[in-house]
C-alpha cells in the first residue's frame, strides 16, 4: 500500500504544470508574465524551440530576466523521489552528479500512516503525508533573507501548484486546509547548534503536511 501512494503522488508531481506565458519587452529587457511560478535566480527557462535561457532575475508575478526567451517558457520539471531519509538520500545522491538536473525536488517521507476504506466506501484510501519541496542554495553568499527570496519562496510555490494539481484531479478529495513549514536552511538542528543536512546538499524550501484521500476507480465523485 505504501509503494502504491508512493507512485499516486508520483504520478501528481507528474502533473504538475511546469510552463509560464511570457512576452518579451526588448526596450526593458525582461520578460514580461503575469505568473512566475518557481522561476528562480540561478535556474533556467526552455522556450517552444527548446532553447534554454539562465534566469538572472525575478519579480515575482511581474517579470523575469532570461536573456530574450518568450512565448510558451517551460520551468524545470521536479525530481520525484519517495522513501525514508537514508533510502531517498541514497537513491538521489547516486542518481545523476549535475544538482541542477535534480532540482527543484520533491521529496515524499517514510513512514506513510494510511487508511484503508471499505467495499461500500467511494474512498479507496486515506494517508496523512508529509512532502518536501526543496532546491539548491547557498550557504556561504545567502543571507536568511536571501534564502527566503531565492529559494524558499518559490518552493513555497511549487507547493502551491502540486495542491492545485490534486484539486483540480477528479480521483482525489479536495484538499481544503494544509500545513506548510519553511526552512532556510533544511537540515536537523542538534544539541550543537550545528545543522546537519538531512540529504546530502545544501536544500531550502518547504514541508507540506496534508491528509490525501483517493475515491475508488469506478467513483463518478
């Protein structure tokens, strides 16, 4: 049951929409778009062509700065892992050596408590689950504040995104209040005061906690 989650929530990250409609002001400079999403400093934007452009600024819901890039822009798509703390860190870390290629990530935990409806239920199933949202920062340059705009922010918005895309899907009960923590810097804070990081590089971003609840096949909910 567990694995079966595991590739439910998966599929939603999947699903997620990853472009944003973008005009290019040539007199400015920038690229005009009325959602940034997590478009962020440092990443990158793919036009139709599949030209990719280095994000050098963002304003967010207002602009960003990509070189010339314009029309349909394609964010990066997430990084999908699940599994406890020492399997997911092992499963990303020797998946791909680029960061960028991994990143923004979404990161489900283990253990999953669920629920499990009966034959008369429209449910099929209830999980109470805790998701990562992280990307790559710098703790050498940031500042907190940086941290915040660069990286927390619009991992704050991907997770807004990944909610939309679980409501706007027939096969799941509408998420209506959730739970978000921010983190400028992810890790475990110990006795020491000295933060040690939970996956093997230096994350920010979000910890979303809801209650996931998935109606049967055949339900015409």
């Amino acid at each position: 049951m567990i694995r079966d989650i595991s590739v439910h929530i998966g599929d939603l990250v999947t699903q997620i929409d990853n472009t944003i409609q973008g005009q290019y002001i040539p007199m400015e400079m920038l690229t005009e778009t009325c959602k940034t999403k997590y478009a962020r400093t440092g990443k990158s934007v793919k036009d139709a062509d599949d030209i990719e452009y280095t994000i050098t600024e963002v304003d967010t819901d207002n602009y960003i700065k990509a070189g010339e890039a314009t029309g349909l822009l394609y964010l990066p798509k997430p990084y999908y892992i699940s599994g406890t703390r020492l399997a997911a860190n092992r499963e990303w870390t020797i998946a791909e050596s680029d960061l960028m290629k991994k990143t923004p990530l979404i990161w489900l935990l283990h253990d999953i408590r669920y629920f499990k409806y009966g034959r008369e239920s429209v449910f099929d199933w209830e999980s109470e689950v805790r998701i990562f949202f992280l990307d790559e920062t710098d703790i050498t340059d940031y500042y907190t504040a940086d941290h915040i705009s660069n990286v927390v922010e619009p991992m704050a918005e991907l997770c807004k995104l990944f909610i939309e895309t679980v409501n706007k899907n027939r096969g799941y009960k509408t998420i209506d209040t959730y739970e978000i923590i921010n983190f400028t810097r992810f890790g475990v804070e110990e006795q020491s005061g000295v933060v040690r990081n939970i996956l093997d590089a230096n994350l920010s971003g979000v910890e979303l906690s809801i209650t996931l609840t998935k109606y049967k096949e055949n339900c015409k909910c």
